[in-house]
C-alpha cells in the first residue's frame, strides 16, 4: 500500500512539473525547485497547492512519514494545478511580453520627445 502510495504521489508532482515546464518554460529539475522560479506566474493558491505536492514527495520518502500526508489534498492540489496549467497558453504569454516591452518602449520614446520638445521651447528654438 504504501509504495503505491508513494508512487502516486511522484506521479502527481511528476505531472505538475512537466506541464510547468512546458507550459510555463520554468526550469527546475523537481517540482520543488521549479515552485522557487515560478515568481508571479501561477496563482498564490496554486503555487501553494503545488509546494504541498512538493512537501508530499519529500514526506513519501520516509515511510513513517507516509501517514501524515492528506491523499484528498493531494489529489485536489493535483488537479487543481493541472487545470490551471493546460488554460496557459505558451504563444499568448510571449506574446503579452513582447507587448509589454514594446510599450515601454514607446512610453520611453514619448516622454524623451515631450521632454525635447519643452526644452526647445524653454530656450526659445521654437
């Protein structure tokens, strides 16, 4: 029981992970490390359903440990974290930073001009 148990677990957060890295190109080489790169990417709740799968690996190592895992919360914090996941779409999002970048750049551009423009016309050029 308890090895299947803990194989489900490493299945779960194996899951979650890959689809992070596809998804959210996070890199990492477990779902915890990936969790401490993840920044304003994923949800609070989520990131914090996602760090209980991470700390449920850590705790299906130790077989004593096994107990104290919540399947239900797993389970839930699983799929909760794989909806969330397939909804992102990759283009979209480097789309939206390419988007981003470029108006800072034109915000940039336009506060440069304003700032020529009153210049010039402090010191009488036009």
């Amino acid at each position: 029981m308890g090895y299947i148990l803990t194989e489900t677990i490493h299945d779960m957060a194996q899951e979650v992970s890959a689809l992070m890295k596809e998804r959210l190109s996070i890199r990492g080489r477990d779902l915890a490390a990936k969790l401490r790169h993840t920044g304003r990417m994923m949800p609070k709740r989520l990131k914090r359903e996602a760090a209980y799968l991470a700390e449920a690996v850590q705790l299906s190592e130790n077989p004593r440990l096994l107990k104290m895992i919540d399947m239900a919360r797993a389970e839930t914090a699983h799929r909760d974290c794989l909806e969330f996941l397939q909804k992102v779409d990759p283009a979209d999002r480097r789309k939206g930073v390419a988007l981003g970048i470029l108006a800072s750049l034109a915000m940039t551009f336009l506060v440069v001009s304003t700032m020529v423009i009153i210049v010039l016309v402090w010191r009488g050029y036009i």
